[in-house]
C-alpha cells in the first residue's frame, strides 16, 4: 500500500534478518555461555565485560556480530557507549542496533540520538527506524526536520520514527506536512498520522487524538484513510459515537457508511441498539443490509421490531436479509411472520431463507407456534414445507397432529407427514401409523407409510416381538395392496416371526401376494432367507420369480455370514438348475468371491459355454486369487488353465500375474 514507505521498513529488516541468520550460527553457543553465568553476578558481569572488549577492539566482524548477539541478552548500561561506537559503521550498524533496541536504558536512546548527524545512508535509516522502534519522544526535534530530506528513504523512516514517538507536536507536524509531501512520501506520512494519533489514545490522550483524527478527516487524503481516521475518531470519542455514526449514514457516504456501521458491533452502552434500528427504514437498500448484519451480531432482540418491519422491504436483499436476521434474535412472535414467507415469499431463495431462519429459531412457545401454524395453514404445499420443518427441528408433541395429517387426502402432505412420524414417534404410537397404513387408499405415500412402521417397530426393545402389532393386522386384512404392504414392512423388521410369515404368504392364493412375498425375501436383511428362495428358483413356475429368487440367494450369499460349504452347496444348485445365460451369469459372479477349491470345480464346465465363458473366465481368476494363500496348487492350475486356453489377452495377462505372484510365494 506504501510502497516507498515499504522500500525502507525492507532496507531495515533485511540489515536485521543479515544479523539474525548470522547470529544463528552461533546460538548454541550464546544460550550455553548465557546459561553458565546464571546466578553468578560477578562472572556475568566479567562475561559482558569481555564482549564490551571484543565490540570496542579490532576483533573479526564475526566475533562482533556475536558479541551484539550476547550482550542483546545479557549487556547493561555499561555496554552501550561501545555499542553505540558501531552505530555509524556501515556494516555493523544493523548488529549494534540488534543489540541496542531492547535495553531500557536512556542511554540507549541518548546513543541513537546522536548517532543521527555521524550515521550515513542505510546506517541513517536503521537508526531513525530504532528510534521509532523505541517510541523515543525525545526525539521528535531532531526527526522533524528530516521530514524534508532529499532522500525519501530517510524521510519516510523519520514520518515513521515520529508516527511511533506519538507526542501532540510530532503528529501537527505530520499532519501539516502532508499536503508538502511528495507524491512517493505522501502515503507514509499519512499512515504516520494514523499511527500518532493511535498513539496518544493509547497514552489516554483521548482530545489530541480525536484531534489528528478530526484534521485528517477534513485533509485531503485517500478514502482508506479517512475511514481509519474515522474509526480513529470513534474510540476517541466514545461518548459522540452513536451520533457521529447516524451522521454519516443519513449523509449517505457510502465508504463511510460501511466503517462506520461495522464498528455499531463494538459499541457499549443501554439503548444503542435501539437508536440505530430506528435509522433502519431511512437508509439506502445497501446500508440497511448491513446495518441489519450488525444488529444481529449485538445480538440485543430490541432490534427485532425494526428488523421484522424490513422483511415486507420492497427490495429483495433487505426482505432476505431481515429474513435471515430473525432466526438469529427473533422469538415465538416471529414465527408467524416466518411462516408467511415460506407461503408467499416472492422467491425461491426468500422461503429458503425462511425455512432456515425458523430451524435455528430459540425461545419458549416457538416449537408449540410452529405446530399451530401447521394446524391452521390452508395450503397443502405450506403445510408440507412446516411439517418438514417440525421434523428437522424434532418437534415430538407434534406427532398427534402429524397422524392427523397422514390420514389427509393431500398426496405431499401425507408423504411429509409420513417422513417426520418415522423420526418422531415412538413405539407407543404403533397401532395407529399401522392402522393409517391399512387404511391407505391408493400408493400415494405407501412407501414413507411402510418405512415408519418399519422404523417406529425397530424401536421396540424386544426384538421377538417387534413384528407382532404387524402379525395382528395381517391376520385381519382382505385388501391384496394392504397385504403386500405389510409383508414389506415385515421384511423390513427382519425377525423370526416376520419371516416365518413371509414364508408361509409364498402359498397364498393370491398371485399379487405371492409376488410380494418373493420379493420380500430376496430382500431379506439376513441369509436366512436362502434356502426358501433356492427352493423357489428350483420349483416356480414363474419366470419372474425365479430371476428374482436367483438374485436374492446371489445377494443373501454375497452378504457373507453363510458358511463356506453351505455356499459352495447353493451355488452347486443354481448353477446346474440355471437355464439361460443370464442366470448362469449372476452365479458366476458370486462364485468369484467364493475362496474355496470346491468352487473352482463349478465355474470349470462353463470354461467352454461361448455364452459365458468370459464370466467364467474371470470367475476362475477371483477365486484363484482368493486362494493363492489357502490352496496354491490349485490356484496355479487354474490360472495356467486359462493362460493356455483363453483368447483374451487381459484375462491372460491377469493369469500370468497370478502364476508369478505363487511362483514368488513359492520361492
């Protein structure tokens, strides 16, 4: 931002980091010597006394630079005059001042001072930039003048030097003489202002602070430093604060605006919150966004009036925003409002803004409003959105009326009000949502209906009797879709009893039953279902349900849990009762995971079946694979049967890769 200013800060911390990274050279000898003359006073003095020598003498630089490195840590004010000696050498200006800058003695800035008229150059700049390190107010007569020195290096070293000292007459003179600065000094002498006034404030010089401020705010300067200066001003003047900050928005000064509404955040006192909401309705569209942001982070609910006022705005960033703003200091009397807009907002991202305004509303009353809302809402699509709303905010005194709306006719209704009973019911609540289920007419919200039984059910401690409330109702049930509703919820619960019931529907006389139940247990949630669906496969007539018998025992085996033999058995049997390729493609594919010998004797026939030899192929490789450690010998001749019969040079090279891999165990 201040280049030129910048260019010496550079020229001072290059000098610095020479020092340092010379300096580490020998740390660990520093911090040894250090440390031996720890509690004795005499051989630390005789230590510092040494190094004074080294510093005052003919010494390598080496030996000085680390000399500056010890007496940084340990040198007294008797090491200064000789440390002061280097101040105007050009090279060891920079390590003397290492050394000097942390003491606090007035020597040390004595020695600085006078440096000034010796020191040349860069050794000039690095001194007037310690004198600023050091906020050394003394030296302000001598820094004035360089204000005006040819060389802008050293002229913007000195506006720094007498930004840092922070007296009243060092930051007049830096705001006097910026309208005399060059164009290349200009920027560093005003951020020296700034720097002078923040200064006094943190000397509690509140006046003359607010004074530069004030002078800076009516000089001609960049907008960035008028709104420092502004902000400045603020802190200076708290008491005015309020009144200056609603100056400038009713000036509508748009840089202004923005620094000075964000700095509202910080500001303390009883009613201020208030003074600024009022100044709501009277800002420009952008200042009311931000104004409102800043309210929020108050977090003081006095701006909630105002704020609700702005969310009927008629412009759609101040509506969205006011919108947002409520969920974080709005109350049970905002929900209304909130509601209003997820029914008529006038956009997409405006009822967005609603809906997670009212998840994140806090208070007492707002879940029972939110629930009434719902009650009386008159349109289908609000009541859906609020029923989502109550589920997302686990609202369970809600679930009385949420049965009440599953029973209604509106088809997004239900379905919403299906999804939020499956969170928050509870098992007492059972024989209703089944009873809501066998009295459900059309496949409208079935699906969200069978998965709250199921879920709801899996809430009972007892696991044996979970698919007992289902068991009743099945028994006493005549529709055909009711029926297969709750085979599907029974295979969802996934217990004996469920099962059993399942099984036995594979006879009932129903071909839509009978359908239902086929596919209830291929998708059983465990491989106890596999030898009724293998028996299926072998025995039905129908071809539907045989492919969806094959597909459940392939998925039931794929699931694991099922023993190796019992595996190889199953698979024995479909694969010589599987009449198509298709079929004899998905037992193959199971038979690839499969890491037994055993199963190497089933896929082998299909070697020379064109139809599925490449599955076979590649069924042969799995279950080599997965036997190079259990069964090597076998695994080898299988692969080295593919390898000299297959016409696929991936699956061939695949075969190489296993033989080499044995071939290596072996070795």
């Amino acid at each position: 931002m201040y280049l030129k200013y910048r260019s010496v800060s550079w020229i001072v911390i290059t000098c610095m980091v020479i020092a340092w990274l010379t300096a580490d050279i020998t740390a660990k000898t520093v911090g040894e010597e250090i440390a031996a003359t720890r509690g004795n006073a005499n051989a630390r003095k005789a230590l510092e006394m040494s190094y004074v020598r080294i510093v005052k003498g003919d010494a390598p630089r080496e030996q000085k630079v680390h000399a500056c490195r010890v007496l940084r840590v340990i040198g007294t004010v008797d090491a200064v005059p000789a440390l002061a000696g280097m101040l105007a050498d050009k090279e060891l200006s920079h390590i003397a001042r290492y050394a000097l800058e942390p003491m606090p003695y007035p020597e040390v800035g004595q020695a600085l001072r006078n440096a000034l008229g010796r020191a040349e150059g860069t050794a000039k700049i690095g001194v007037i930039h310690s004198l600023g390190v050091r906020k050394d107010k003394e030296a302000v007569n001598l820094l004035i003048p360089l204000l005006k020195d040819t060389n802008d290096q050293i002229a913007a070293a000195a506006a720094f030097a007498l930004g840092r000292a922070g007296t009243p007459k060092a930051a007049r003179v830096l705001i006097g003489f910026c309208d005399d600065a060059s164009a290349g000094l200009r920027a560093a002498v005003l951020d020296a202002s700034l720097t002078a006034a923040e200064q006094l404030l943190i000397q509690g010089k509140r006046n003359e602070a607010a004074k530069i401020y004030e002078d800076i705010q009516t000089a001609r300067v960049p907008e960035y430093v008028r709104m420092g200066a502004f902000t400045g001003l603020l802190t200076a003047r708290p008491d005015e604060a309020v009144s200056k900050i609603i100056k400038v928005i009713a000036d509508k000064d748009a840089m202004l605006s923005g620094t000075a509404i964000a700095h509202i955040a910080r500001l303390k006192g009883r009613g201020v919150t208030k003074r600024f909401a009022a100044e709501l309705p009277r800002l420009p569209a952008e200042a009311q966004v931000l104004l409102i942001r800043v309210l929020v982070r108050r977090g003081d609910l006095t701006a909630s009036p105002a704020i609700t006022t702005a969310a009927a705005s008629p412009n759609s960033e101040v509506r969205i925003t006011a919108v947002e703003a409520l969920g974080e200091i709005g109350d049970a009397s905002s929900v209304k409002l909130l509601v209003s807009v997820i029914a008529d907002g006038k956009s997409h991202r405006e009822k967005q803004a609603a809906m997670a305004s009212l998840r994140r509303l806090s208070g007492d009353g707002i879940d029972e409003t939110i629930v009434g809302c719902m009650k009386i809402s008159s349109a289908p699509a609000t009541r859906a959105k609020l029923i989502e709303l109550l589920q997302d905010r686990h609202i369970v005194i809600a679930v009385p009326d949420l049965l009440n709306e599953a029973a209604g006719q509106d088809k997004d209704v239900r379905k919403a009000a299906f999804k939020a009973i499956a969170v928050l019911a509870t098992p007492k609540h059972l024989i209703r949502i089944i009873k809501l289920l066998v009295n459900l007419e059309g496949d409208e919200g079935r699906k969200e209906a069978e998965r709250a039984v199921v879920i709801v059910s899996r809430g009972i401690d007892d696991e044996a009797s979970r698919a007992d409330a289902i068991l009743a109702a099945l028994g006493s049930v005549r529709g055909t879709a009711t029926r297969c509703s709750l085979l599907r919820v029974l295979q969802g619960i996934g217990n004996t009893k469920a099962f059993n019931m399942v099984r036995t529907a594979l006879n009932d006389k129903e071909p839509v039953v009978q359908d239902a139940a086929v596919r209830a247990l291929a998708d059983w949630p465990d491989t106890r279902a596999i030898d009724t669906l293998l028996e299926v496969f072998q025995t039905t007539g129908n071809r539907t349900h045989r492919v969806v018998a094959l597909r459940g025992c392939t998925r039931l085996l794929g699931l694991g849990g099922y023993s190796m033999q019992k595996t190889i058995r199953v698979c024995g049997e479909l694969i010589s009762g599987a009449r198509l390729p298709d079929e004899r493609k998905l037992v193959l594919a199971c038979l690839a995971k499969v890491a037994d010998p055993a199963a190497l004797k089933l896929v082998e026939p299909c070697l020379t079946d064109n139809e599925v030899k490449a599955e076979a192929e590649l069924a042969m490789l799995g279950i080599a694979r997965a036997i190079i450690g259990s069964a090597r010998v076998e695994a080898r001749a299988a692969a080295n049967k593919i390898l000299e019969n297959s016409t696929n040079d991936t699956v061939r090279n695949e075969a190489a890769a296993i033989i080499k891999k044995i071939d290596k165990i072996k070795d």
